[in-house]
C-alpha cells in the first residue's frame, strides 16, 4: 500500500495542469451521490453548506464549474443554491447557464 505522502503527490502531480492554468479547466461534478448523499426520497437530498461553499470558489476560479444530473437542471439548481454555475441536467440534455431563468436544450 502506497504511503499518504506518495498518494498526495500523486495526486498534485496529475492535478498540475488543472491548477497550473485554472482559467481555462472545467470542474464537472455529479449531484446525487457525489456532492449530496444518498437518500431514500429525492425531495429530501441537500447539498451541505461546506460543498456549497466550496462550489461557490470553484466557479470563481475555474473556467466552468458545472453539475451533472439526472434532475432537471432548475431543480438541481435550487438543491444546490449558487446562479454562478452551469448545469446540465437530463444527463446532459439540457443546460441551465449561470443567471439564464430557463434551461435550453444541448447543442447536438
């Protein structure tokens, strides 16, 4: 089994060019499951406010901060809270841009 520092350098390694040039790299991430538990009814996920916060620095220093889900992308866009990201919701279907009042569907 690796050591804790051999995996963390792993990992600054493989993320260097995310973090060497942040404007221009996207942070794509899933809702259900990834940045919100599991739960026995889909009414009742909620984001944690440490997720959202750490989205909300994401989108302000990356190029794209977008969810994807299976959920409408209004709907995950009231779970999670921030206006300032994208969302492509219907597994990508349709996206709902930072501040737009209506999703559109995907380009083909």
């Amino acid at each position: 089994m690796p050591s804790t520092e051999a995996s963390v350098e792993r990992w600054r390694t493989a993320l260097e060019p995310l973090l060497s040039d942040p404007a221009s790299a996207a942070v794509l991430s899933d809702l259900d499951g990834t940045l919100a538990p599991i739960v026995a009814r889909p009414e009742h996920v909620a984001v944690s406010d440490r997720g959202r916060l750490a989205l909300a620095r994401i989108a302000t220093r990356f190029g794209l901060c977008a969810i994807v889900t299976g959920r409408r992308p209004e709907v995950a866009r009231d779970l999670v809270g921030i206006d300032e990201i994208t969302y492509a919701g219907n597994h990508g279907f349709e996206l709902l841009r930072p501040g737009a009042a209506r999703a559109t569907p995907s380009p083909a």
